[in-house]
C-alpha cells in the first residue's frame, strides 16, 4: 500500500528555526517526529541578529532573551540529544533572519521548513516584515506553522486526520502531494476541501452542478495509486475560505491542515492570500502546512 514512487515526497532535510520561545518550543516535536517518519535529517538553526532575530510573528507574547552563540549551542545540543535516532545538525548563523535560513535552505538542501508562531487573531494585523510571514513567503520549500493555539508542552504528536484546501489553482498542485503523502506516512484520514466564495447578488447557495463538478475535481487529486490506508472524504462548502477551513478542521478534528498560498508578487491571482492563511495559521488548533509554487 505504498504511494507511487514519482508522487511520493521526500523529505530528506527538514530544517528547524528557533528562537528559544515557548512557540519554538510548540513546533520542535512535529520537526523530530516529521523527521522520524521520513527518516530525515533534522537540522536545527539559531539566527542571531543585532536588531531583529525572532523567528516567529512579533505581535503578543514575551520576548525570548537574545543568546551568544555559545548559549544558543547549547541549548540546541540538549534539545536534539535524546533524538540519538535521527541524524541531526545544530546550526547557529548571525545576520538577516531570512538571508541566513535561505543560505541554509540552499546549502543543505531543505525539502521543509518548521516553525512557530505566536501571531494571534486580534491582536494585530499581519505584518508584512515579520518573520513567520517572511519564511511562508519567500521559503523554496514547503513551511510547517505551528500556532499559537496549541499546547505549549507537547508529549507527543498525532497526525490521524489531515485537512486539504484547495482552489484548483496551481498553488493547489504544489500542496496535494504533501496532503496524500502526509496521510500515507503517517495512515491517517484524508479530507480534501473545496471552499466556494460566497454567491453574488442573487442566489443564496451554488447550484448542484457547480458542487458536484467540484467534488469531481476534488477526486481527481487523489491519484488511484496512493491507495490510501483510508477512504478520503471530499467536501465542497460555500462561505469565507478562513473561516470555513477553520470550521471543517474543527469537525474533523484535524491534526494538520495543508494548503497552497500564492507566490510572493503583486502581480499573483490570490489563492488564500497570506492574510487568510494567516488568520487559518492563527485561528487552526493544529500545525499548518503552506506550499506555493516557484514562479
């Protein structure tokens, strides 16, 4: 019951950015227990930066003490030493956050990036230098968001239903994979979700065949060769894209939301622009996986 080897993703470098704050803290155990799954190596990076070196979204919470290089390998060697399983890097760079994860991403090859945030709905606006949003944008790779909504000491972690949004974009072709490798890894349930915008003037919902051409679409993501450990369930609902993901992540109890976030340029059709899935990141009770395409 194995994916397709030319659709199966591989994660042989999973790069985990920290900034010795409960959020970073939140994130580590899906970066170990990704690795485990993938059999990756997990490397893990502290930026020191003069002015600005937090790695998550700036707006609430505490500040995390800035550390020499020497603190911060420290506490990196305690942090990896009881994953002896797993092959593992400590990294330390200093410099511009996104300059010194993009030297990192290139030099070793990172396939994802895990990190937390502690960007919270209401308190602030998405701001565009931050850094969570910076790495979403800019990173080559696909980004692992933990959110603030999370436990901040997690024992464990359970992937057992996973959650993918989809606008039939291009974007939506960079996440799927991610979406049925995820639940082949880890033989977890499938959703695949279509959210249709609000009807205009007019019509209070979609017409039938409007949703059942969507759902057509939807099965077609999933290639008969994954043959999934589970049955995946298609879904298409109307309302705002957020908070309609929000609310089927809440019914299935999702564990992982993914999905697709456009390129960053202006110039880009939206699918979930970077302030939906901030508010999805923000608001979701479980990791958010973001992929978008290299254009």
């Amino acid at each position: 019951m194995l994916l397709d080897a030319r659709l199966r993703v591989q994660l042989k470098n999973i790069l985990f950015c920290t900034d010795f704050s409960s959020a970073s803290d939140s994130a580590f155990p899906y970066a170990a227990d990704l690795a485990r799954h993938f059999g990756s190596k997990l490397h893990a990076l502290y930026v020191q930066n003069p002015d600005e070196y937090i790695m998550v979204f700036p707006e609430g919470g505490s500040i995390p003490p800035r550390l020499t290089a020497a603190q911060a390998k420290h506490k990196l060697d305690g942090l990896l030493e009881p994953l002896a399983d797993l092959d593992r890097e400590v990294l330390i760079e200093e410099g511009e956050v996104w300059s010194a994860i993009e030297s990192v991403i290139e030099k070793d090859e990172i396939d994802l990036i895990v990190a937390g945030t502690r960007g919270r709905t209401g308190v602030a606006k998405l701001v565009l230098g931050s850094r969570a949003e910076e790495i979403c944008r800019r990173a080559a790779c696909p980004v692992l968001t933990v959110g603030p909504r999370l436990s901040e000491h997690l024992p464990h972690t359970v992937i057992k239903q996973i959650l993918y949004a989809t606008d039939f974009s291009a974007q939506a072709e960079a996440a799927a994979p991610y979406a049925v490798s995820l639940a082949q890894k880890y033989q977890a349930g499938l959703t695949l979700l279509h959210v249709i915008a609000d009807p205009s003037t007019g019509d209070l919902v979609q017409p039938p065949e409007l949703i059942a051409s969507a759902e057509r679409r939807l099965r077609h993501l999933v290639p008969p060769e994954a043959r999934l450990w589970r049955e995946p369930r298609f879904e298409v609902e109307q309302g705002p894209a957020a908070e309609t993901i929000l609310d089927i992540a809440n019914l299935r109890k999702a564990d992982l939301i993914v999905m697709g976030v456009h390129h960053h340029s202006a110039s880009t059709a939206t699918y979930l622009p970077m302030a939906t899935a901030h508010k999805v990141v923000s608001g979701a009770n479980c990791p958010v996986l973001t992929a978008r395409v290299l254009r």
